[in-house]
C-alpha cells in the first residue's frame, strides 16, 4: 500500500508560510506535514509568527532540531560558518530533516513529497535541492519536491499579503529590514546586511564580531565586522526583494 507525505519546510518566512497554505489547498490535510528545524537563534518575533500561523492553519508544527545553535555548532566545528561554507544550514536544518525523512520511512511512508518556498530568483538552489531529492531517493522513499512559488509565479509581497489580510497573521518583523526572516546574523548575507544587523539587532552584531575575534575567523571574506565597522560599506546595495509592509491589496 503507498502511503504519502507532503513535507513543508517551515521556516519562518512568509513564503514558506504560503507553501504550507497551497499545500494544503492542493493535497489532503492527512499527508501535510509542517517541519520546523530550529537553529536555536531564531528572531524571538520569527517564532511568535510560527506559531501564529500554524493556528491559523489549524495545522501542529513538527520540529526536528539538532539542539545546538549556530553559535554551539560553529565552536563545535572549530571554524566560522560563512557564504562558502555555511554548514550551519546543513547542520541544523538539512540533516534534522533527512533524519526525519528515515523516521518516515521507518512509519511505512512509500511517498514523501518536499514543499520548498524558493522562489524563480533562485535557480541554483532548486536544482541542488532537487538533485538532493534525488540523491535521497536512492537512501529513502521516493523523494521529490515541489517549488509552489516559483511554479505559481508568487511573488514574495504576495505571500506577504496572504499571510497579513488572508490569513490574519502579521509577519516577522525582520522583514522591515531584511529580505528574509532567517537567523538574524546569517551568514550568508554580505556587508550591507551586515550594516542593517548592526543598526538593527545591535546586539547580534556584537556578539558576531566577538566570536570573529574568538575563533579566528571572519564571516565576510577579508572582512572582519570590526573592519565593516568602521570603513563601512563602500557602496550602498538595494534589497533584492524588498516588500511593503504597509497596508496590502484589502485596505487593511
């Protein structure tokens, strides 16, 4: 007998809250799963939204987290995480999820179908995760993914809207500042994200630019944040995806 899975990532952002919508607009509530991976550093407003949105869902969250934050991880492995290397996702969000895949597996799951909210700005990320699909079909179940915002054409505002006026829930607040709700402090984002954590989340800042000095290592290539700083940013870059939080379509 095959038995499916339809596998959200909910992470947080307002498009992975979307893909959990059109999940479960397009499956039946039964297969749905809602997978959060916690990275312990999560922005404390990034979580009131999780919660938020998974009652207005009316769906339960399943989380599956190392246990250990980027910080501990990061210690652990005796190097800074940074843009070319950022094991920290694969740490904390990657190999909980494939842990949990076998838990599936070991349930009698045949099918698991990945919900992923990348969207069509972001070729080279749905084809690694779609040939990791593949890859963990020859370990797992039969494993593919589906890229609801890029299939539908969803724009990151749109989600935004869905998730405000739809659905009644108001976004994190990182993104007044951020394009995305990951960590604050990530990793993979460049100087001028830098200088918005830094007015932003001060106190992340300071706490990355004293683990830079502790271990050794510089986040940004050839760039502390002590040297970001002071120098600054040479020169200013736009948000890629930058969203109105004001009031959406609806007037509210």
């Amino acid at each position: 007998m095959s038995i499916r899975r339809v596998v959200v990532g909910f992470s947080g952002g307002v498009t992975s809250a979307w893909c959990a919508g059109w999940a479960l607009r397009n499956f039946p509530r039964e297969e749905v799963i809602l997978l959060f991976c916690d990275t312990k550093e999560e922005d404390p407003d990034t979580y009131r939204f999780l919660h938020e949105m998974a009652k207005a869902l009316d769906m339960p969250i399943t989380e599956r987290s190392d246990g250990r934050s980027v910080t501990e991880v990061a210690r652990d492995e005796g190097a800074m995480p940074n843009d070319q290397m950022a094991f920290c996702s694969r740490i904390l969000k990657q190999e909980p999820a494939n842990r949990f895949l076998c838990e599936l597996q070991e349930q009698g799951v045949t099918e698991v179908i990945r919900i992923m909210g990348f969207s069509g700005e972001e070729p080279v990320r749905m084809q690694r995760h779609t040939a990791l699909c593949w890859q963990q079909t020859s370990f797992f179940c039969n494993v593919s993914v589906r890229f609801p915002v890029a299939e539908e054409g969803v724009t990151k505002q749109e989600c935004w809207d869905w998730c405000s006026c739809t659905m009644g829930v108001q976004p994190p607040e990182m993104y007044s500042w951020s394009d995305h709700a990951n960590c604050p402090g990530c990793v993979r984002g460049g100087k001028n994200y830098w200088m918005a954590v830094k007015e932003h989340r001060p106190a992340v800042f300071e706490q990355r630019k004293a683990f830079e000095a502790e271990m050794g290592f510089t986040i940004i290539n050839g760039c502390s944040l002590a040297q970001l700083e002071v120098e600054g940013v040479k020169r200013v870059v736009g948000r890629k995806e930058a969203i109105s939080i004001g009031p959406c379509s609806c007037g509210e």
